[in-house]
C-alpha cells in the first residue's frame, strides 16, 4: 500500500480528486440511468440527468477528499 499511495502521492491532491470524481460522478450517473430508467436515452435531455451529474460530482468531491485524508494519515503512521 505504501509503495502505491507513494506513487499516487507525487501526482498530486489535486489530480487525484479530479479523477476520482470524475470516476465516482460517471459512475454514479451511469448506475442511476440503468436502474430508474431502463436504458432510455431521452434521460439525457432532462434535468434529472443534470442533477444525477451534479450529485455525483458533489458526492465525489466529498468521496475523494475523505480518502486522500484517510490514505496521507495512514500513509504517515506506516512511515514512523
């Protein structure tokens, strides 16, 4: 773990928050459409469609810091 989180590390918070919440919002909206809508493609052209996007950023933005909070301080336990 400590050898990956390293790696991961010297990219940045930044770069690291962006694609994990971009993973978590196209995730999360993929996953909403399939299951309240049945593969019907006219979601795109509604609002819950936005909102299903704006929630999984949100969400994920919340997501990604938690984690990299929660990696850096387990990161610097294994460290000393």
């Amino acid at each position: 773990m400590t050898n990956r989180w390293e790696k991961t590390r010297k990219l940045g918070k930044t770069r690291y928050m962006i694609l994990s919440t971009l993973l978590f919002a196209i995730t999360y909206t993929i996953v909403k459409i399939i299951i309240e809508n049945n593969y019907d493609l006219s979601i795109f052209y509604s609002s819950s469609f936005w909102i299903s996007i704006a929630t999984g950023i949100i969400c994920g933005l919340i997501a990604s810091h938690s984690l990299w909070k929660f990696n850096e301080k387990r990161y610097k336990e294994n460290k000393q």
